[in-house]
C-alpha cells in the first residue's frame, strides 16, 4: 500500500482502539482502562460530557444520542473498534452499535455469555461491579445478556476506599486498599459458592487487580481489558513469523 | 508462593493451554493451531485417537468418550485452559466443559454469539469454514448464535490447493496457494453481501490467511487464535507495569 489517502477528519493516525469515558474524575492507574498504559497499542479516549458515573450506573437512556455521536467522532479519527470505561454502558451498546460501521464492545458484560459457554452450565459465574443496587438481572436482559448459568453479583459500593475514591471522585486512591477489598470480596464469593467456574470484574478501574483476585481464588477471572484486547486482536490481524 | 507441591500426574511445568488434536496429519505451518510458534505461551498438544476429520464434522458420539479423556489428560498435566484444532470440536463443548474444572473453549464456533453483540443489527457475519456441507443449521444452533443474525456460511471444500492439503491430508502445503484461495472466498462473500459486518474463520488450518482476509475486505476478523488468546489471559492475568 505505497499510497496513502489523507483521512480528513483525522487528528493523527495509527490509533487502534477507541475509548468512551464518563465523565468523572478519578485516578486511573496502570490497568485501569482510562489509562493509555495498559495496552500495548495505541487507544484514543473521548469523554462524554455530562455522562457521570452516578447517572450511567443509575441508567440514562437519553445518553444514548450523545454515546452514537462521540462514538462517530472516534470512528472519524480512524480506529477500528470502539469501547468505553464503563460496564453500565452496556445500556448503549445497541444504539452505538447500530450508529458505526466499526465494531462496538462498550462493556465488560458483553463477556458473560462466551464465559458461560467454556463451563457446565450448573457452576456459578462471580460479577463483582462497582454497584450491585443498580446491576440486575433485568439491567442485563434489557441489553440482550442471556446465559443459563447462575450469575452471583456482589458490588464495591460499601468498600470504604472504592467507595470515597471512585464513587465520590475523593481525588486520591490507595490500590493498595483497593487490593484488599476486592480480593476480600473475590474469597468470600468464591467461599459461598465453591462450584464458582469464573470471575468477571464489571469495572473498569479493578483490571488492576485481576491478578490478585486470580491468585487468591485460582480461578479464572476476565475483565474489561480481557474485551479490549480481544477488540484490539479482531480488528488488527497480524502476520504469524514463526518456525515449523 | 514459595512451596510448591509435586504434581504427580504432570511430565512438565508451565504449560499454559492444552489443544486437542484431530487424528490427522497435515502441514501446520506457523499461524496454524497446531504450531506451537503460533503462540507467546506454551501449549501443550494431545491427539484424539479416532478423532479423524471426518467423525469431528459429523458429530459423531462414538468418539466423545475418546475426548473427553484426552481432555481430562491435559488438565492432568496442569493446563490452564482447552481448546483444539478443529471448530467442529463444539460437537462436543458441552461435554467436555462437563468434565472437566478448567474452561473449555474447543471450538472457533463460539465466538459467534460473542462477536454477533459487536456489530449493527442489520449486518451479516460471514463464516468461512473448511466445509459448508458439514456447517448447516444443526452447529449453527450449537454455537449459541441468536437466530435473528444473519449468518453467511463459505466453505473452502471445493478450493483445489485447500482440499487436497488440509482435507485430503496432503504431504505439501503452498500457503500463496491457499491464501488466495482463501481471500477469493472471502471477497466473493463481502461482494455478494455489502452488508457484512464481520467475518469469523473456523477452520484451524486458516489463521495465517487471516491478516490477507482482514486486508482484502477492511472487515474485523476472528479465528482460532483470537479465542485461544481470550481464554490463555483469563486465565493468566498479569501485573501492569504502565505509568501514572
């Protein structure tokens, strides 16, 4: 391809992946998804002004125009998959994907049915969200989730670090408390329900801690980035240079 | 962890995924899942005995037994996850996930319902498959794949080069041959339906041609080693080393 067209709408080029933000402050360490470090491509983020985490978890379906036209402005700049930095934008998923051409996986939820497929349909899958009031059963039959196993869900939003840095936006966070809490939540789970075939982590701010929450549980366990680099591989083949 | 325990069943450590083979022998070139290059984790290779291509395509339950043993085996040895060599495998996904602890991803088929969420409503996804006449509604329905999406099935059965290397079991393989052969299928099926949203390969022998077939059409495309590599990190989650 010696011949390269300039893409109008582009800023700069090269970028892979697109990313749909809350609007919400908060820091966003290495592994979180608003964190252009995680990955090993380039992303490009877009905020979407008004959208806070308080109202898309309470669900905002007057959201989804603004969702359709910030996910066109990243398809404009020239990635090739767009994603977002929330598994409550589950409730979008339908109109942005219906708006592009690209393919859209705003949420780590979107998951749940091809976890479910790589176990017995008895064992349980564990949900650890950022709020378990506002995840439902009803919340993911809306958006089309369907899986046969058991879903157990258990939310952060009484964990007082979770709480007061990412929910209140407290302008600090200890991961290391972080730490704590979600593995805490993760064993007790998984203690519960010993037949537990898999862990999702729906929030994007606890990729961090996927490891930790593997290592106490020895289970699998996905997450948003898990979507993310799945997007990233779907829409950038790549060439194989191996030996045989 | 600084004791480890011997375990006894186990030749070798550090094996990330185990892959069940078809009884078949065949040029599996790098790309290929049965390339142990393919990959930048170990994998660990188990023949089924009997498993001939042609017994996997029809499903039949003779063999499950013979499977589901070489299944157990390899979470014997200590792999993470199973998957295998042939998409037609999802004959018996259900049974092997019954069997065994670990998760189970054996065939490229399942991505189907999880790659269908990703794209517009009114958009097809095209299937390109060693064989079509094996292909028909019967697995379609195993892969979980909601009934209002249209699927477009291609297969390569009649392509000269693919049928006398990969199903014939040919001594040599020109991978320019079966590229083209591939990319000519491919897009022949985007120009027959503009629509096309995403294509998904099934066959483990045409991963290598992935990257031709993404280039040919601009669409995204998903094969064995996008859901090998899903399954490989969530099962092996990582520490980030990003910055701040």
């Amino acid at each position: 391809m010696p011949t390269y067209r300039t893409r109008r709408t582009a800023e700069s080029y090269g970028q892979a992946v697109g990313i749909l933000l809350l609007d919400a402050r908060a820091p966003f360490i290495p592994g979180d998804v608003g964190n252009a470090s995680t990955y090993s491509y380039p992303v490009i983020f877009k905020t979407v002004p008004g959208l806070s985490t308080a109202v898309c978890l309470a669900g905002a379906p007057e959201y989804a125009d603004a969702m359709a036209k910030a996910a066109k402005e990243l398809e404009a700049a020239g990635v090739r998959g767009i994603s977002s930095d929330c598994g409550f934008m589950l409730q979008y998923q339908k109109a942005v994907r219906n708006a592009v051409k690209i393919p859209v996986a705003l949420s780590s939820l979107l998951q749940l049915p091809l976890i479910a497929r790589t176990m017995d349909e008895s064992r349980p899958i564990g949900v650890i969200t950022a709020d378990s009031t506002n995840l439902t059963d009803d919340f993911l039959a809306r958006a089309g989730v369907k899986v046969k196993n058991p879903i157990v869900i258990r939310g952060m939003q009484d964990e007082p670090e979770f709480k007061t840095a990412v929910l209140k936006e407290r302008g600090t966070m200890d991961s290391d408390l972080i730490t704590k809490e979600t593995v805490g939540i993760a064993k007790d789970m998984a203690r519960k329900h010993p037949n537990m075939g898999a862990i999702l982590l729906e929030c994007s701010m606890l990729p961090p801690y996927a490891k930790a929450v593997q290592d106490a549980t020895g289970l699998p366990t996905y997450d948003f980035v898990n979507l993310i680099d799945y997007l990233h591989r779907a829409t950038h083949q790549c060439a194989y240079v191996g030996r045989y | 962890m600084p004791v480890y325990a011997t375990r006894r069943a186990a030749e070798a450590y550090g094996y990330s995924v185990g892959i069940l083979l078809l009884d078949f022998r065949g040029a599996f070139v790098p790309g290929d899942v049965g390339n142990a290059t393919t990959y930048p984790y170990p994998v660990l290779y188990k023949t089924v005995p009997g498993a001939a291509g042609a017994r996997v395509l029809a499903g039949d339950p003779e063999i499950e037994g013979a499977v589901i043993e070489a299944a157990k085996w390899l979470e014997s040895q200590g792999v993470k996850a199973i998957s295998s060599d042939c998409g037609f495998f999802v004959n018996y996904q259900d049974a092997v996930a019954k069997a065994v602890k670990i998760p189970v991803a054996l065939s490229s088929l399942i991505q189907l319902p999880f790659l269908s969420q990703f794209v517009g409503d009114r958009r097809s996804i095209g299937v390109i498959t060693a064989s079509s006449r094996a292909l028909g509604n019967r697995v379609l329905e195993l892969t979980g794949v909601e009934p209002e999406r249209e699927v477009v099935v291609e297969g390569l059965q009649d392509q000269p080069h693919f049928k006398e290397a990969c199903l014939d079991e040919g001594d040599e393989l020109d991978t320019a041959r079966i590229e083209a052969e591939t990319v000519a299928v491919a897009k022949r099926m985007v120009k027959n339906h503009p629509n096309m949203g995403a294509i998904l390969i099934e066959c483990s022998m045409l991963p290598p041609y992935s990257k031709a077939v993404q280039d040919a059409t601009g669409l995204p495309v998903v094969d064995f080693i996008t859901l090998i590599d899903y399954v490989q990190k969530g099962t092996h989650q990582r520490a980030y080393q990003g910055y701040y």
